[in-house]
C-alpha cells in the first residue's frame, strides 16, 4: 500500500534535514549567533575586522557603537 513509503521517506528527510538544524545550532554554540559568517573574500575578513575592532561583537550592532563609530567617521579621525 502507500503508507509504506512513509518510513523511508521519514528516514530520508531526517538524514537531509538533520545536518542543517545542528549546524545552526552548533554556530549558536561555538560562534554565538546562528549564523556563519563567510570569510573566503580578502573584503569579507576585513570587514569582520573592522565589525569586532569598533563593537567587540562581528554580528551585533548596538546604538551605542553605532553612535561612537559614526562620531570618529564624522572627526575626522578616519583619515589619514
């Protein structure tokens, strides 16, 4: 009958979903946010740089940073 395509089918969603599901859970854990930043551009790593230099944290920006970078952007001090 036609149910009994229903395990294999749930064994097979299971083995392609799984992977998805722990990898986002395992970025929480490992880089504390869900999601992996990609770092194969020279202009990716320096914008991450750039991220964790002003704000200590790569993926959250915060109003007070925000305000504190656009206060040295606007100074002048960015220039050289």
């Amino acid at each position: 009958m036609w149910y009994e395509i229903l395990p294999s089918a749930f064994i097979i969603t299971a083995a392609l979903g799984l992977p998805g599901w722990g990898l986002y859970h395992i970025h929480n854990l490992v880089l504390g946010n869900h999601y992996r930043r990609t770092l194969d551009s020279r202009w990716d790593r320096h914008i991450y740089q750039r991220d964790l230099r002003l704000t200590g944290n790569p993926y959250k920006l915060t109003v007070r940073s925000f305000i504190e970078f656009m206060v040295f952007i606007l100074s002048g001090s960015g220039d050289n």
